[in-house]
C-alpha cells in the first residue's frame, strides 16, 4: 500500500510520575525537537510504576499545553467516552482548538482501566457496553461542535483508538480521522483489511483515516524495540504514517526521539 500522507512523529508525554514543570517542560522540548503531535492520556492514576505515585488530569493539561506551545498539535491518547458527558467534552475540545489556534485533536476512545472507574464514581460495566456509549457519544460530539458559539477554527480531527474488528473499527470508519492501535506488521495488515471492509460498508474512503501506530515499546505483538528503519519500515509500507513513542516521567528523555525525527525527515524529503 502506497499514501501521499506525509510521516509524522508523536510523543505521549505520560502524565505520570514527574511534576507540573517537568510535564511544562516536556512539552516546550518536543516542540522545540519538531515534533509533530503531543498527547498526553486521560487516567486518574499511574499505569506503570508506583500506582499512587504523582499523576494530572487530561484535558486541563492540554489546556496549558495549548497556552505555552505555537506548532505543535496536542490531543489525548486517548480520551475515556466514560469521563464525561459528550456535549461538555465537544465544548472542552472547542475551547481547546481556540486556545490552540487550531491544533487540537481529539482522540477518544471507550475507556478500560477499573481503578479510574472505581475511584472517580463511575460504572464500569462491560466492554461492549462502554463501546456502545462510545457509539451513542461520537454523533452527539459532532452535532454539539456544530452548535457551539463561536465554533470550532477548523474541522476538529478525530482519532479513534482500538483495534476490536466488529465495533470498534467500525466507528473508525464512520467518524475518525485518524486511527491508533498498538500492532506489529502482521496483525496491522489484518486490522487493516477489516478497516477498509467497514469502509466499504459505510461508503467511506478508507484513504480518509491516517493510520497511527505505537512504536519504541519492546515484546508487544511481535514489535522490535530496534531504531526507525528496523521498526517503523514494515508499518511504514503497510500505510502507517503516524508514529508516537511514549516518555515517561519524571525524566521525559527525548534521546530516542531523535532518530525518529531525522527518519522523517528523510522520507518527507
């Protein structure tokens, strides 16, 4: 498979672990590095390490980000549906895009880690039905960002994150922009292929979602933890065109960033 979409690179600076101005200067580092994208992730406490260590809520984080930074875009990877209602998350990603001049994503998805659930009063449910409030949520967002006064600076990108072949891929196709997943080449091709078999069904140009995968992580579904040419060269010609590491605090190293940038930089031309 071949795309004219250009590579670009994302870092997740996890909000995990480290302090305010460490996040504060995280992010001035990546723009500074001519990374493309910045999320961070929506959970109320650490995924990995101490997990009652320090940890920041998503969307005010982005908010501040929005204020300090000038290029870069900024979104959540990913968003929990769960957290809050749909017609308030459309007006916090609104006010984000303005905020930013534009460079909001917003990336969403049904939400699956209990303790959040748990700690902050919500119901947790089942997988299929978090995914079903997902489904319920999407077309509210999209009804709400074209009601709201002033509205959106642009057509707000939407990433959707999951790889669940029968509902989750299938709103990919109805809604998102851009579509994460953490896979290695030989799943990748699969999900792929039922991808574009729900956009077929949904008269939807499958060449309409940019392909986004995780990468630098190590024993993930076949994934090498090896530099951009081992790594990202399979992906890269299966379509995948955004690339995100994750950084973790509380030091954020950017060094394995680096190389990914000139990999870039040398395949945009």
């Amino acid at each position: 498979m071949t795309t004219s979409r250009p590579v670009r690179i994302g870092v997740q600076i996890q909000p995990q672990h480290g302090t305010y101005q460490q996040l504060r200067d995280a992010v001035r580092r990546a723009e500074d590095l001519g990374v493309d994208i910045v999320f961070n992730w929506d959970h109320f406490f650490p995924l990995n390490g101490d997990p009652d260590g320090p940890h920041y809520e998503c969307w005010t984080l982005l908010a501040a980000w929005a204020e300090q930074t000038s290029r870069v875009e900024l979104g959540a990877l990913v968003t929990c549906n769960s957290y809050r209602n749909p017609s308030l998350l459309a007006d916090m990603t609104r006010t984000v895009d303005h905020i930013s001049g534009g460079r909001v994503v917003l990336g969403i998805g049904s939400g699956w880690f209990e303790r959040d659930y748990n700690e902050y009063g919500y119901e947790f449910g089942t997988a299929g039905g978090r995914l079903d409030a997902l489904a319920e949520a999407l077309p509210i967002i999209e009804d709400r960002f074209t009601r709201l006064n002033p509205p959106p600076t642009r057509k707000i990108p939407t990433l959707i994150g999951g790889g669940g072949e029968k509902k989750t891929l299938k709103l990919v196709a109805r809604h998102a922009d851009i579509w994460h997943s953490f896979t290695g080449p030989d799943v990748l091709a699969h999900k792929l292929d039922v991808l574009r078999g729900h956009c077929e069904r949904e008269g939807r140009s499958f060449d309409d979602i940019e392909i986004s995968v995780g990468v630098g992580g190590k024993g993930r579904e076949g994934r090498s933890p090896d530099a951009p040419e081992i790594e990202a060269v399979p992906l890269y010609d299966l379509g995948a065109r955004l690339f995100t590491m994750g950084l973790n605090g509380p030091d954020y190293d950017f060094a394995p960033v680096e190389p990914w940038l000139r990999w870039r930089d040398e395949l945009n031309g």
